[in-house]
C-alpha cells in the first residue's frame, strides 16, 4: 500500500538551532498535512499545505508543499524546548482517510 | 471551545472481551474518523463516518465497527479483543465528509491482557 518516508527518524539539537524534516510519497498527494504529537496526547494540526509548491508558515514553523507533488517539508526556527515531540506527515491518498508517516521524533537540548 | 473529547482515558481488558470507546467531535464537526496507533509507528485508518454514513474503512478485521449518532458523536466497538488490539486508539473530527483537516481528541489508551 501507499507509504509516506520521514526523515530523519529522530534528531537531537540543541536550543536555538534551526530543524528540517521532510516527508516522501510513492504517489501524488493533492494535499498535505504536518502534525505534531507530545507523549500521551492526540496529534495536533500545525499546518495544511493543498497546492503544490505552497509555502504556509505558523509562528516559527513553516512547511512546503513540493513541487513534484510527492514531498514536503518542514522547517522550526530558532528550536525550544517545547518543540519537543514527534512530527507526522499526513495525507489523503483517497477519500477523506488518512495516511500517516512513522514520524520524526526532536528533542532539544537546553 | 471544547475540543475533540474521547472517553474513557485508560481502559484495560482481557482478551476475548468486548470493548466500547466514545466520541465526541469538535461542535459545529459533522465528520468522525477513529485511528489505531500502536507505539512507535503513525495512526492507522481504521473508519470514517459523515452523516451517520460509513464514509472510509480501513485494513481492519470486521471484530472492528463503528457507528455515528444524530448529535454526531460516535463509538467504536471492538469484539473478541487480542493483544495486538492494545493501542492507543484515536479519535479525528472534521468539519464535513469533503474537508481534508482532522483535529484529534487525546486518544483512549486499551491495554489488552
């Protein structure tokens, strides 16, 4: 079946520094979705990309939609500690269902 | 505004038991979808439901099913429950059955003995 690639699979910085993960698909995805997820909570929507080489920014995150249509990517400035956590990629490969990458897990270091 | 709420937060249950996690989406949120995510990996699609409508089914067994109430909230039901099944099971409203924008509750947690 259809699979979304995230890389890295984790990444470890330190406070300050700038972050950039990205988010591969076999196929074309109309849309895409970037969620972040701390432990033991439900995935929280950062940002919605739905034309191909869109450019959305949400305070210091800002997230492309690629050009190819099967990739994107997303960009924290300046990381805090609270950035802390693991970001999914996610999209519609059909219907209103959604595929999830296996995430990429941050952890900033003070 | 409340968010997504799913209740309850932890359950444990044995297997061959029979479980029902509840639902409510975001007000004004006429669509429900319910994710399976085991630790380490992204959630799973399990259903979608618009309307009351089964709208979307994931790759899951038919010991999986799901129903949407007037009022929109919905359940999921499990039967027969395996230890593969513990998971913490996730809940996504969205506005209607055409908007690609999920918003998720804080999942219920099942642990399957």
């Amino acid at each position: 079946g259809q699979q979304l690639n995230q890389s890295p699979q984790s990444m470890f910085i330190q406070e300050g520094e700038d972050v950039s993960m990205n988010c591969t698909s076999s196929s074309i995805f109309n849309t895409w979705l970037w969620y972040k997820q701390d432990p033991g909570e439900g995935p929280v929507l950062l940002i919605a990309l739905y034309k191909a080489g869109e450019l959305t920014s949400n305070g210091r995150l800002t997230a492309q939609f690629g050009t190819t249509r099967k990739d994107s990517f997303l960009n924290i400035s300046a990381s805090i500690p609270s950035d802390v956590g693991i970001y999914f990629c996610a999209g519609p490969p059909d219907g209103r269902k959604l595929i999830f990458g296996q995430g990429t897990e941050l952890s900033v270091k003070p | 505004d409340a968010g997504v709420t799913q209740s309850p937060t932890h359950l444990i249950k044995t297997r061959g038991q029979h479980v029902t996690l509840r639902c409510s989406p975001i007000s004004g949120h006429k669509s429900v979808s319910w994710y399976q995510q085991v630790l380490g990996q992204g959630p799973q699609f399990i259903f979608q439901y618009y309307e009351k409508e089964e709208r979307g089914r994931g790759n899951f067994p038919d010991r999986f099913s799901a129903r949407q109430f007037p009022n929109y909230s919905s359940e999921l039901n499990v039967n027969a429950l395996l230890l593969g099944d513990s998971a913490l099971y996730l809940c996504a409203s969205s506005l209607d059955g055409q908007s690609y924008e999920q918003y998720f509750g804080p999942g219920t947690r099942l642990t399957v003995t």
